[in-house]
C-alpha cells in the first residue's frame, strides 16, 4: 500500500497543486477596471497648454536664450482653438533653477509677475529679459556652459486662467543658456 514517505509525497503535491490552483482563480477573479485613483495617473488637463515655438527633448520644452545678445526670454502659451476656451489670464508665473515646480506657484519668493498678464485669445505671451531674472534670482547661475551634452538651463512655471476661470498649471518649461 502507501507508506509513509509516499503519503507525505502526496500530501505535499494535492497541497501544492491547490495552491497553484487558488492563486490562479484569484489572479483571474478581480476585474481590472483600469481606475487606478488620482494618485497613479497622468494628471492632464482637458485644455492642453502648449509653448509655441519650444523645442522638447526629453520632458521639458526649452527655448534658447542668448547671454551675450539682449538675453530675451519670450514664451508663447496657447491652447487649441478646438477646446472652445480662451486664455483670461497668465495669473502667476514662477522662475528659477531647473528644480522649479507647482509648489513654486505659491512661493512669494519665486513669484515673477507682479500683476496677471493678459490672454489674446487662444494665446498669451510672457516676455522678460535675462538681466531681469539675474537679479530676482541671484543665486541661480546663469552662466552658459561651454559643453552642449550639460547646457546651463533655467526654468518657468505657469499658472494660467480661461475665461471660464478654470485654472491650468503649465509642466515646467526652460530657457537653454548659450553663449
């Protein structure tokens, strides 16, 4: 008949195979929804806000800006004429290193605009100058670097305002420093 160590051969095998059994059904028995809570999706806003006239390489749009010429820093916003919105309003707008981020939107010390900056439609520009942002940011460096693999790069952010007061924060966008 059976001996001992056959029964515990056994024993160990129908344990296993309802094990394997059992983690089968339970892999198959949930239903993924795929409604994975605010907390692991992408965070986009109906109303994409784009910057015309920015290059993207990697995650972050960038223009250049020139250290030796005037140094103008220019960003054009704007958001599909499809969407049915228009822009009220630039209501804040925050600079600095490349660490810059939502957060910055409501830190006084990054704050760059002083007064909201009017939409035009689909569009809204933001204009300042390099010798403007040296001196509010006097510990960001903005010397140009001389290696084109590590550019010298500094960062905006965007809080802006639809004319149905919906309110959109930009992903950063940077100004590559060239000499």
């Amino acid at each position: 008949m059976f001996t001992a160590k056959s029964l515990r051969h056994m024993t160990k095998t129908i344990i296993k195979s309802l094990l394997l059994v059992a983690l089968v059904t339970a892999n198959f028995a949930c239903k993924d929804d795929l409604q994975y809570g605010p907390l692991v999706r992408d965070n986009r806003p109906a109303v994409p806000v784009t910057f015309t006239g920015a290059t993207t390489f990697g995650g972050n749009p960038y223009i250049e800006v020139s250290a030796a010429g005037a140094g103008t820093i220019r960003y054009t916003l704007s958001i599909p004429q499809s969407s049915g919105r228009t822009i009220k309003e630039i209501t804040r707008v925050a600079g600095g290193g490349t660490a810059v981020n939502a957060a910055s939107l409501n830190t006084a010390s990054a704050i760059i605009n002083t007064a909201p900056i009017a939409g035009n439609g689909t569009t809204a520009v933001f204009e300042t100058t390099l010798a403007a942002f040296k001196a509010k940011f006097t510990g960001v460096s903005t010397t140009p670097s001389a290696n084109p693999y590590t550019p010298s790069e500094i960062a905006f952010i965007f809080l802006v305002t639809l004319d149905d007061n919906t309110q959109i924060v930009t992903q950063q966008v940077r100004a590559r420093l060239i000499p």
